[in-house]
C-alpha cells in the first residue's frame, strides 16, 4: 500500500531540480543499487519522504549517515499518523504479538520490554518473552559490537529496558531480527 503515492511524492520533489548525492559509508548494496542520500535544491529527500509518511527507515551496518536524523523524522510522521503510519500493515508491532510464520521475510519495526540481555559466545540476545524458542528475540551480531561500543551503548544494559528493534524478520527458534548496527535499536524508556 501507498507506493504510488511514494512514488509520486518523490516525482514532485525532484521534478526538474538540480540534484546532489552524498554518500555515508558504502556506495552500493549487493544488488548494484546506489546507498546515497539525495538532496534537490537543497532539500534533503529522504528526510522529506520520512517526514510525510512515504517511507521507514532502513540503514546497513557499513551506511548509517544520517541514520538518527532519519530515525527522528520517522517518528514524527508516525506520532502524526501521516502516510504509511495510517496503514495498519505498517503499524509498530508488540513484541508479544509477532508472529514468527506470518512474519518471517518482512521488514518490521517491533516494540517491547527487554526481559533478558544475554551474552552468548560473542552475540548478544535480547529476549523479550520467557521463551527464546517462541518469543521474540533481537540477536545482536559480533560484527555489530564495537559500533554500539564506539556510541557509547550496551547492549547487556538494556534488560529492563522498553525498546523499538526493526529489521527483517527471520523464523529461528520464534520471530527473530538480527541487529548489524546501532541504528536498529532505539530506547523507548
């Protein structure tokens, strides 16, 4: 739903405008697309399609430019119910609501409290049910460590904690998303 409307919101930005690329990190995904952030006449186009509801947020581990301010201006749209956030596909799910099978291959963005933070080997698992095998469970990967450290974030410390995790979801022992980078996590409280 609505990516008609995303597309044409985009169209009207950039119709006929002087366009800037800037790049955060890498400059391509796997599949040859450009990872740049795109400005027209010096409005920034991505901050402006989050900011009306045409899109969510979703940044890589090796491109996260710009990633809190996209964060921020998602949420603005959310609070609003502009857009995407009307639609309840799209909706925040609840930890205790996501449903491994139906889910599994989506992106989502899901909102919980943290019932457990564990380390195991050299990945963190935050769980949020009391059961790892059924419940959702956010796997922070080795490779992702040292950028939460170099922000100052631990990921241990957020047993307790209410937080908002999005990424793909995966089917493994329960509804399951890997966090590559710090930008896939935000505190709620």
């Amino acid at each position: 739903p609505l990516a008609e409307a995303a597309r044409e919101g985009l169209s009207r930005l950039v119709a006929g405008q002087t366009e800037r690329l800037g790049y955060g990190g890498r400059r391509e995904d796997r599949h040859g697309r450009l990872l740049a952030h795109l400005w027209v006449d010096g409005v920034w186009v991505q901050g402006e399609m989050l900011a009306r509801g045409l899109a969510r947020v979703s940044t890589l581990p090796d491109a996260r430019a710009l990633g809190r301010d996209m964060l921020a201006r998602e949420a603005e749209a959310r609070a609003a119910g502009r857009g995407l956030w009307a639609e309840p596909i799209y909706a925040v799910r609840p930890a205790d609501a996501v449903d491994a099978g139906a889910e599994a291959g989506r992106f989502a963005i899901v909102e919980g409290q943290v019932r457990e933070a564990a380390a195991v080997g050299r990945r963190v698992y935050l769980n949020f049910g009391a059961d790892y095998r059924s419940d959702f469970t956010a796997v922070v990967v080795p490779a992702a460590r040292p950028l939460f450290s170099a922000e100052g974030l631990d990921p241990l410390a957020l047993a307790g904690r209410t937080v908002r995790v999005r990424g793909w979801v995966d089917a493994l022992n329960g509804p399951m998303i890997e966090v590559t980078h710090p930008e896939q996590i935000e505190v709620v409280r």
